[in-house]
C-alpha cells in the first residue's frame, strides 16, 4: 500500500480578512492528512462580504504555473474548486483535470448566498462553472448556487417546496455532476415528500441537506437552524466533508457504490456536527469576519473517535428512493 499522502488541489481565493475560501480549506485538509497544494484564483483584502474589498485575479499567473505543475508533479489524487474569477480558468482547470485523468474533480460552485451572486460574476462566468460541474465527482452547492447552475428561479423566502427541490436536484445530476450535496435548505411546509411530512418537527426552523449518492437514491440530512449566519460556514462545512469522505484514514475511493453511498452520508453527518459545533462557538459580533473554527479543529486532532467528539444532536436522516422527475 502507499504511503505517499493524498495529494489534492486547492483551487480557491485568498480573502486577507475574515473567515473562508483558503484561509478555512488549506488548515482544514492539512490537518486532515492531505497533502495540499493551493492555487490561487485571486487575492482579495477581504471575502465580498466586506464593504470596500479590493479585487486582483490571478489570471495571469496561471498559465506558468500550471505548465509547472505538469512538468513536476507526478500524481493528483483529488481537484477540488470553489469561487473562481474568469471563464478562462475554468477551461485551465478542465484542461489540468484532463491531463491527470486519475484525479477526482470535487467542486464548490462558490458563486452566491441567499439568493445573490457575489459582486465579482459576471454571466459568463456562472455559465462556465455550470459547465464545470458536468465533470465533478462530486458537487456541493447551496440553493443560490443550484438554482443559478440548472437556471431555475430562486424560490420566494428561501423556502422551497418539494416539487422544488425535486425537480432542481434531477436537473442537477442530469447535468452530469455523479454526486451531489445540496446544503443548508429550509423547507416549505408544503408539498414535502411522505418521508420528510412525517416529521413535522422538522420544518422552518430547521435545515436540509440532500445527498445524491452514486447509486442515484437520496439521502435527506435534517438538523436545527442555528440563529447565526456566517461567512465561511459553507467552506468549513464542504472541506469537512472531503476530510472525511476522502481523508488517508478513509478506504481507497474505488470502493463499491452503496459503500459509498454510505460513506458520503456519513461524511455530510460529520462536517454538519463540526459546523454546527463551530457556529455555536461563533460570537454574533463577529458576524463580518466569519466562521471561528479553529478551536473546533483543535478538538477534533485530539479526538480518536467520532461519536466522542459532541453531543448528540437532534437530526434526522431519511432516505427517499426515485427522487428523479420529468
Ligand atoms: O465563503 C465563500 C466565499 C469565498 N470567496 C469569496 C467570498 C466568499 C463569500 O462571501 O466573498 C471571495
């Protein structure tokens, strides 16, 4: 067996100021046991939410250093994406994954929040990320990002309904992405699938996660809404689910699909209980510089065990079969 660490591609912008992007995915993946090599979209003073931010994509640079790249490093175990800055980098990216055919694509379609796309996207460019994820192994976007992917409307009050999230989940995985976690939904109390009606305690004030596994069937993660919202939340929460779902302490990525399928639920449980443990700790004040998650990762380098790690939470996992229409 090798022992060479899992060598993975960090694709993602550095914001100097507050919590996200490489500043959470680099120390989250190291700590996990990867080996982590960055490349960086753009350097900004800080991520978007901040007023004022300064803006320089790197564009320029890239070309170089991935001929670099290729002429050095031997093996890419995983790329994994998140905000980038023009459609030309998207093409750079694919061409990188198409000259490393054994790398896994995992992307984050980092491209807006609560219904905004982030000030820096033009069209073009959330037309070439919805190309990119016709490639992806696996796919993590939030309703904002769905949404803007398969071009559907983004729901009234951030709530869909059932048929809703059907029907963008079916787009999504006919696009081509093999799995996918849609995070963080809140719900419409109506038209809920049988499953999830059952649980009437589940609704409003508590957030879905749904996971399309290899298999094609659905997995639908339910947890409390905690009442703060920061940045950097979904950065930590989709690192933690590679950490987990591809880290050297996971089995080889080759292992049969309902293994798997298996895998990434667990791995979903696992980033929502870090998440959460790590927004409860995040003080409302400190709202604009973002998710503080490091005292949490500290815990969990300490820690053997899963279940050890915190308390039980009030979630639910149902599982629905056929989730696809049209
Ligand atoms: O956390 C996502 C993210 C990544 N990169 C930049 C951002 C944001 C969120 O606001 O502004 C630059």
């Amino acid at each position: 067996m090798s022992t060479q660490p899992r060598r993975i591609i960090a694709v993602h912008d550095l914001s100097g100021y507050g919590s996200g992007s490489m500043t959470t995915v680099l120390p989250v993946l190291a700590a996990a046991g990867f080996e982590v090599c960055p490349l960086p979209v753009a350097v900004l003073s800080a991520h978007t939410g901040v007023p004022g931010f300064t803006y320089q994509d790197l564009n320029s640079i890239w070309s170089e250093w991935l001929a670099h790249w290729r002429a050095t490093l031997d093996r890419v175990d995983y790329i994994y994406t998140g905000f980038l800055s023009a459609p030309g980098q998207i093409k750079q990216v694919l061409d990188f994954a198409a000259a490393h055919p054994e790398a896994m694509l995992i992307v984050d379609p980092v491209m807006g929040d609560h219904g905004e796309i982030y000030p820096t996207y033009t069209p073009e460019l959330c037309d070439a990320m919805a190309a990119l994820t016709a490639h992806a192994e696996l796919l993590l976007p939030n309703l904002t990002e769905g949404c803007r992917l398969v071009n559907l409307p983004y729901p009234a009050s951030e709530r869909p309904n059932w048929p809703f999230i059907r029907l963008l989940l079916t787009k999504l995985h006919r696009a081509g992405a093999r799995q996918i976690v849609l995070k963080g939904i809140s719900l419409h109390p109506a038209d809920l699938p049988p499953e999830l009606a059952s649980r009437a305690k589940h609704r409003g004030e508590h957030l879905s996660n749904f996971i399309v596994g290899k298999d094609a069937n659905l997995t639908v993660i339910t947890h409390p809404r905690l009442p703060i919202s920061v940045d950097g939340s979904g950065d930590f929460f989709a690192a933690n689910v590679i950490a987990k779902l591809y880290g050297p302490t996971a089995p080889t990525p080759s292992v049969g699909s309902n293994d798997s399928a298996k895998r990434l639920t667990a791995s979903v449980l696992y980033a929502i209980r870090l998440t959460m443990t790590a927004l409860r700790q995040t003080a409302p004040e400190r709202e604009e510089y973002g998710l503080d998650f490091i005292p949490v990762w500290s815990n969990v380098l300490q820690t053997q065990s899963d279940s050890a790690l915190f308390p039980d939470e009030d979630i639910t996992i149902t599982h629905i079969r056929d989730f696809t229409c049209e």
